[in-house]
C-alpha cells in the first residue's frame, strides 16, 4: 500500500461514527503518512466573508499555536484566493511551504484546506484529492452537528431565519447539464425569501417564494409553500397544477391570511426547453451565453399563492442554447436603497452580473460578491429579505462529469465572451 493509499485507507476506516470535533486530529494523523504537514481545516461563515478554523475544541477555541489563525478574511489572504477562485494557492513561486486548496462539492465552496507540501504538482494533487474527501466528511456530519451551525455563525441567527436555512437545498450545484448557485440575505434574519431547486429524469426544477412579512409566520408561510410546491411535484404534477395545490394548502392551514408569491419553473436539460408560470412575483432575467442579449422573459402573472383570487397561471415557454443564462429573484434586490432612497434596481443588478462574469468568476463568487454589493449599497443592513437564483445550461451531455471537469466548467464558463 503506497502512502496515499494509507492516508485514504485511514480516513475512510474511520469515518464511520465521526464527531466533527474528532475531524482535525484525523486529517493531521492520515495527512501525515504521505507527506502533507500541519494540515488545517477552515470553512466560510455564513455570510462568506471569513474562513474560519475547525479546531476539534469547540467553535470558540480560538488558534492552537502561532501558525494556526482561528479566522482568516476571504478577501485579500492566501486563503480566501483558494476559496473564490476554486483553485489551489501556493507561496510566492510556487515552491515547497503552505499550500491552501479549496473544499469544493462540485459548485459547493465549503472551505479551504491548508497543508505544507514540497511544491510539487503530485502533492499539489494529493491535497486536491483529500479536499475532496474532508469535503464528503464534512457534509456528511455537519447536518447533524451544532457544533458545525455554531462555527459558520457570527451572530445570533432569529428563529425564522434557523426555519428556512434548515429548509432550502444547498446554494450552488453543479453538473454535466447546469450549474445552480443561489444567495440569500439577511443571512441571520430572513423571514419570508426562499429557494429550492431539484432534478429528476432530466429534468431541473426550479422556485423563488417572497411570503407576505418578515416575522416567524412569514418564514412558515414559505416554508409550507415549498414543502406543498416539492410534495406536488413528487407526485409528477405539472407546474400549473404545483400552483394549485399550493394555494389550497395555503389557504388550507393559514386560513388565507398569509400569502407569497412565486415563480416557478422547469427545465429539460436535454432540451433546454423551460416551461415557467408566475404567481405575482418578479419575471426572470435571461441572458444570452454570447450577451449580445439580456431581457426579462413574458409571462401573464397570476395572483400570489394563498390569496384565491381565481387569476388562472399560464404556462409559459422559452428555447434555451448552451451557455444561456436565468437569473430568479425577489424584490430585495431590485428595491434595495441607498440613504438617498435610489432603488438598486434591475439595471444596476443585471449590470453587475454582467461586469463580473467577463471577469472569468465562478457563479458562487459573482453571487457572494453582489449580495455584499447591495449590502454595501444600503449601509450593511437590508431593509427586505433578498434573494438570488441563478441558472445556466451549459448544453445535453450524457457521461457524467468529474469534480475537476466541473470545477474546469465553473472557472470558464464565464470566460466565452471576455
């Protein structure tokens, strides 16, 4: 067995019954057999504004020694690079000493992994490769873990917001057919905002929510809508029909004195055919893979979800090309202001999309960084619960596709027209 072979071997003996506390002293002792020193394990906050370290004592333990910082920003460290550009960093020329590499489940950025390395490409390798483990490690104990929910927090998060955080998918995927990156804010206080995304048999569902509110009941009403919206569609009901329901499941246990509206849509990922309706909410954004055009897509809206106002949906169409893009939201994006009341608007948001995807960003990170851009706008704090659902087809594939394939997928799909 060569020394990799024992360093995966070991960590995947052990990995049954694993405590996320126990998780570092694992990775230092199997990192060891082959060669990788004093590994450290960070993942983002929240917000992914800082990476912070995974001690194994607690979410508030704080460094171990002089080499080990209990919290690094993501912008501006070595670090932070490795996180937003879904790539491994190295010293200045690339040579043996701290490398740091991201911790990656295909579009999902958790972390970063740091170890020292002697600079060659094979280690550089070996380090991906224990990325990728740490990252299933992870993911399969953090859902169970408060310790985990503790160290990603850097304040006190309301019960509204712990309800819908528990309820949505993950905020990026990624395969051979799209890739799907979403945000929300106010991380800690949201109410009424939520997303959900799912595939099956090829085809890729997708849904924005905006409950009337921002209170606990808002963050109910939202939830019983995407449970009743993921409960119909299980069922293979149409789309017109997922509105239906979830308006009578609405009116059913709130007595119709709540509401949301709602976009909901499907895409066939072989065709790149969606089929879409609106219940009041926002149109989606499209835009062109070549950008030579962005617009809204048309479609009647009928009334917001929990309202019975007997607006009938219309199902709506739109033809898909590889490399177009769909961009759902709400409306604490658009009508987020600044201290002199101008609205963000939907200029200014496409617009920045736009700007950073020719600057070869991965989806997430274009997200991550126009969500702190309204933040910015309205002096750190949102006035509304804002959220961004972002798709892009990248075109029929049959084979399945490598994490690196999709990170590779994820570093330029972007950079078509830069």
């Amino acid at each position: 067995m060569s020394d990799a072979e024992r360093m995966f071997a070991g960590l995947l003996d052990a990995s049954h019954g694993l405590s996320l506390e126990q998780l570092p002293d694992l990775v230092r002792q199997q990192a060891a057999h082959a060669g990788l020193g004093n590994p450290l394990i960070y993942v983002a906050d929240l917000q992914e504004d800082v990476l912070r370290l995974l001690t194994g004592r607690g979410p508030n333990a704080g460094a171990g020694s002089a080499d080990e910082a209990g919290e690094l920003r993501i912008d501006g460290t070595a670090a932070g690079r490795s996180f937003t550009s879904l790539a491994p960093v190295g010293p200045v020329g690339e040579g043996p000493g701290p490398w740091w590499t991201p911790l990656l489940n295909g579009a999902e950025r958790l972390g970063a992994l740091r170890a020292d390395t002697d600079g060659s490409p094979e280690q550089t390798t070996l380090l991906q490769r224990l990325a990728s483990i740490l990252t299933l490690l992870i993911i399969s104990i953090r859902d169970q873990s408060d310790s985990y929910a503790r160290l990603v927090r850097k304040q006190p998060m309301t019960v509204a917001a712990e309800l819908q955080w528990n309820l949505m998918p993950p905020r990026a995927f990624a395969n051979g057919q799209v890739t799907i990156s979403a945000a929300l804010e106010p991380a800690y206080e949201v109410g009424g905002d939520a997303f959900d995304y799912a595939l099956s048999d090829g085809v890729v569902h997708l849904g924005v929510f905006d409950a009337m509110g921002h209170d606990v009941t808002a963050g109910i009403t939202a939830n019983l809508a995407v449970a009743a919206c993921r409960n119909a569609r299980r069922q293979h009901v149409g789309l017109t029909e997922t509105g239906e329901f979830v308006e009578r499941t609405l009116i059913e246990q709130l007595g119709g004195e709540r509401y949301c509206t709602a976009v909901l849509l499907d895409l066939d990922s072989t065709t790149g055919r969606i089929d879409w309706i609106s219940h009041g909410h926002h149109a989606p954004v499209i835009i062109r893979h070549d950008e030579t055009w962005t617009g809204t897509l048309s479609c009647p809206p009928a009334h917001p979800l929990g309202t019975d106002l007997g607006i009938k949906a219309t199902l709506c169409h739109e033809q898909l090309n590889p490399g177009d893009r769909l961009v759902l939201y709400t409306d604490g994006i658009t009508e987020a202001k600044n201290p002199d009341g101008e609205e963000f608007g939907l200029a200014r948001f496409v617009g920045f999309i736009l700007s950073h995807n020719a600057e070869g960003l991965p989806v997430p990170e274009t997200l991550r960084r126009l969500v702190h851009s309204v933040l910015d706008y309205q002096n750190g704090r949102l006035q509304d619960d804002a959220t961004v659902l972002f798709l892009e087809w990248h075109g029929p594939r049959d084979t399945p596709r490598s994490d690196s394939a999709i990170r590779r997928n994820l570093l330029s799909h972007t950079k078509r027209s830069s």
